[in-house]
C-alpha cells in the first residue's frame, strides 16, 4: 500500500483527512499525523519518506515550505500535496518553485477528487502488483489471527491451540513459527463522552505507525475497539528499559488527545501460548479501571482476584449493619475502604460493581423501613430507584472512583428526599428514637414531650404527615423486625416476641395475625408469604 503522511497544525484537519476517506480501500494507509514540519521531518529522517505528503502550510516552528524546501534539497523521492486554506498567488508560486504535485483548499476539498489526484501521480516502484497481493494475503491473515485468538471462557482456555499451518504468510515474513514473545493490547482509556469512530479510527492508524517503527513487533489489527500486536521476545526488555510504551502513551495523547491503557502478556510462545497471552494482555488492561490510564504488565504476584461467597455474606451483614445505625458517613468510610481494597487486589470491573449495587440496594431497603410500605409499594419504588442506579452507572466513565463518587451522590440526593418527605425536623428526632428503642416499651406521652407537644397535638400531626397513627407505625415496625428474625434465625416464637418489644408472647401471636392477616406458624411454613397479606 502507498503511504501518506498528513501534517496540519489543526487536530480537527489531521483527524478528518485521515477519517473521511477509507484509505485502505483505495490502496493507500496512513504512516504518520503531525501538528508540524519539525515533527514531520524528523519522522522522516528516521523511518523514511512517505509515497505522498500533504502538508499545511502555516505552522509553528517549522512551516509546510521549509517542511518542503528540506525534502527537495535532500532529493528525497516524495509526492508533495499542500493543504491550505489560502488561495494567495504568493504561495501557489512558492509550491511551484518547490516541485509540489498539486496545492489543495481545505474550504474545497472533495475526498474523490484528492483520490484521483493521488492515482495519477507517479510512484517510483514498479512491484506493485506482488507487493499489492502478499499485502492482501497478510490481512487477511491477520484478521484471522484476530478471530482465533479470541476467547470467551477461561474454561475454553485448556482446550484451544492456534493451527500455525493457517498462517504462512506471517510465518514466512515475520518468521514466528517458533518464536517466543508477548502480547500487547491497546485501548482508549474511557471518558465521559464516548469517543466519535473517526477518533477511534485515528488512533489506530497512529498506533500502526508507532508499531511499524520496530521490526520486532507485528501489527495484528483492532478487535472490539482494542489494537493488538504480538512483540518477538528477544525485544521485550529492550522496550521495556527504554520506555517504548510509555512514550507511545504520551505521543498519542499530543496527537490525537486520546489517553491510552496498555496491557502486556507474559512470555510464551506463538505456536502454543497465543490465545493464554491475548487473555493475559486483556486482563492486564483491566487494572487502568482502579488505576487510571498507563501501561500494565500481567503479573503472577498480583493476580486478578474474584470475591468468595464468604466475603459476600461478611459485606453485606457489614453494610446493613451500618444502615441499620443510620449512619451514612461511616457506610461511605467503609465503602472507600474496601475500594482501596479492591484497587490492591484487582477485583473485576463487573465484580467491584455488583458490590456497590448491593450496598445501594440495602440502602434503599433500609431507607424504605421508614415508610412501612406494603411489600407492593416496596417493591415499585425499589425497582424505580434502581433501574435509575443502574442507568446512572451505564452511562458513567467505567472506572472505580468514578462509579464510587456516583453512588454516593445517588445516596446522598436519596437521603436528602426522604428528609424533604419527612418535612418536619420533630418527625426526624422521632423517627429515629422509635427505630433506636422499638424494643423497649414505648410511651406516647414520652415521644410526644421529645417532639416538645402535647399528645393529641402531637397525635394529630404524627397522623397527618405519616399516614398512620404512632401505635400503628410501632407496631408495623416491631412486626417488620419480627420477620426479619423469623428469615434469619432459628429463635423461637418467645424468643422474638422479646427481642422486638412484647413481652407477652400471646400477645404479640394475636398482633401478628392482626398486621399481616396470616399466623405466626403459617408464615414459618411459607416463608414467600412476607407482607402478602399485610393490612393497611
């Protein structure tokens, strides 16, 4: 394929050259993107000229003329377009001086016209034809290269090898039979809004030039918006010591502003160990959602870690523990703790989210307690709350502390409503002495003298912003608490009967059956009937 350069000191014209024509399709791909002559010379001393140039003209410390005047005093073969968005006859006459092919106007430019203009310029070498066909016969490879390695299931891991056979092109030009390397994955390190496809499009061709630079290393092709490369061994620690990928980090961020993450295998071989090391490469890409954007190395000593279901149980009873107390301050402490904790460990995306998911559902659960809904009315604000979570965190940038800092804001504004429901900060202070002291006998009289009213004006207003009478909320509370214990423990019915307030355990039998509309016993024997039949 011909190779074109693009130099403009404008990342819009660099990044719409190379994205509103597809290059590859009509012969030619993109070696290089430069914001001026400086860089685009240097470029060229070191891997070469490109078969066609387009160059702006007006840029810092180096312009397209001297860009130009360079090239032609070194008598480099090189095709010179200029790009311009001045049509003065001064620079047309100093193109022509230079033996420039042709002088474009951005405001013009037409993607077929400059197709046609670059076909019917004249290129040196005259190996097309075979060059064009082994070039096709290696994508196509590649492409191939691409599909087998992929793998959905560590289980399919043990079972899947790479037929070498398949391959003879890149075994013939890059020799990697029995080679011994790793591999390399590249990604766009997510943001806010999500990357335009020219921009994604744009960075792979920089990242092909890069790659292109080193003989070592193989340009694979792009899978599911990640670049790969596999890299020869005998190169890795040269690389590695010289910063090579750090600097490819830094020089995609100055050309395109894309932040990168770049994840690398261990060592193995080709024949043997492509799908393990795509696999490890991947997985290594995964630390950058704790870390940030950088380059990640699969490393043994830290492996990725997944979260047993002992943790699980010991999380969540932590997490209710916390909201049963009602203190948010400390249950966001407590989630920062284990963020730090997972960031050390390398838990999965996908594992870390589930964890916040639980503890913004047992916050809403614990939350909704307040209101002593029915199960019916529990369950459609629980479900809208979280269908609303849920979008929120689709939508967020996919990294830790982002999604941390989302839902503790959701938390937060979620609290904050409920406090708005509750209106009156004397309804607050009750609140929270009913759920403190349900267990002990409470008195109308002494609730009513902490709200700092009289008890039929108390009553009255209690009535009025919840919906029931006090007896009736300390009663569905101590028969919600009651449940509760019924699902999670094997006490007896006396035993409960005292834990939630009653001490006559007949008693509380006859307010069960009153609240709920089903006995004690019957709902021991069918435990799914929880507030089924729960009266208003």
């Amino acid at each position: 394929m011909r190779k074109v350069m693009i130099v403009d000191d404008e990342s819009l014209v660099r990044v719409g050259f190379q994205t509103i024509i597809d290059w590859e399709s009509h012969g030619y791909q993109i070696s290089g993107l430069y914001k001026n002559g400086l860089q685009a010379w240097e470029a060229i001393q070191v891997d070469g000229p490109p078969d066609v140039l387009l160059t702006d003209i007006k840029m810092p410390e180096m312009d397209g003329l001297e860009l130009i005047r360079n090239i032609r005093e070194q008598n480099i073969d090189c095709n010179i377009l200029i790009l311009s968005s001045h049509d003065e006859y001064n620079y047309l006459r100093a193109s022509i001086k230079l033996r420039v092919q042709d002088y474009i106007l951005k405001h013009t430019f037409e993607p077929d016209e400059l197709i046609q203009t670059l076909n019917k310029l004249d290129y040196s070498d005259s190996k097309e034809g075979s060059s064009k066909l082994e070039t096709i016969d290696i994508e196509k490879e590649l492409q191939l290269l691409l599909q087998d390695s992929r793998i959905e299931s560590h289980y399919l891991l043990r079972e899947r090898k790479i037929d070498i056979y398949r391959y003879p092109g890149l075994v013939k030009k890059w020799g990697i039979k029995d080679a011994q390397g790793f591999w390399i994955s590249i990604r766009a390190y997510p943001r806010e809004n999500q990357y335009l496809n020219s921009e994604l499009t744009a960075l792979n061709y920089q990242l092909q030039d890069l790659i292109s630079r080193f003989s070592s290393i193989v340009y694979v092709g792009i899978d599911q918006q990640t670049i790969h490369a596999f890299c020869r061994m005998d190169s890795v620690s040269n690389l590695l010591n010289e910063n090579i990928f750090d600097k490819w980090t830094t020089s995609v961020l100055q050309k395109l502003d894309i932040p990168i993450v770049v994840g690398l295998s261990e060592g193995n071989s080709f024949t043997n160990g492509i799908i393990k090391m795509r696999l490890q490469a991947e997985t290594a890409i995964s630390k950058s959602y704790y870390l940030g954007e950088g380059v990640y190395l699969c490393d043994k000593e830290d492996p990725i870690e997944r979260i047993s279901v002992i943790e699980w149980a010991k999380w969540k009873e932590r997490a209710l523990e916390l909201l049963t107390v009602n203190e948010i301050t400390s249950i966001f402490s407590w989630m920062d703790h284990i963020g730090d904790q997972f960031a050390q460990r390398f838990i999965p995306q996908e594992e870390a989210v589930r964890f916040l998911h639980m503890v913004y559902r047992s916050f809403l659960e614990s939350r909704m307690e307040i209101y002593l809904l029915k199960k019916e009315e529990m369950v459609d604000g629980l479900n809208s709350s979280l269908m609303d979570y849920e979008d929120a965190i689709v939508n967020s940038t996919p990294a830790w502390k982002k999604v941390l800092k989302t839902t503790r804001k959701m938390m937060q504004e979620k609290d904050e409503t409920i406090l708005r429901k509750l209106k009156s900060p004397w309804l607050e202070v009750v609140i929270k002495f009913i759920k403190e002291h349900y267990t002990e006998q409470i008195r109308l009289e002494d609730v009513a003298k902490l709200a700092n009213f009289n008890e039929n004006y108390f009553s009255l207003l209690f009535r009025n912003e919840m919906g029931i009478t006090f007896l009736e909320y300390v009663t569905r509370l101590r028969i919600e608490k009651a449940i509760k214990l019924m699902k999670e423990t094997s006490l007896s019915t006396e035993e409960i009967s005292f834990q939630v307030g009653y001490p006559n355990g007949n008693y509380f039998v006859k307010v069960f059956k009153k609240v709920t509309g089903i006995t004690v016993s019957q709902y021991r024997s069918n435990p799914n009937s929880l507030f089924s039949s729960m009266k208003n």
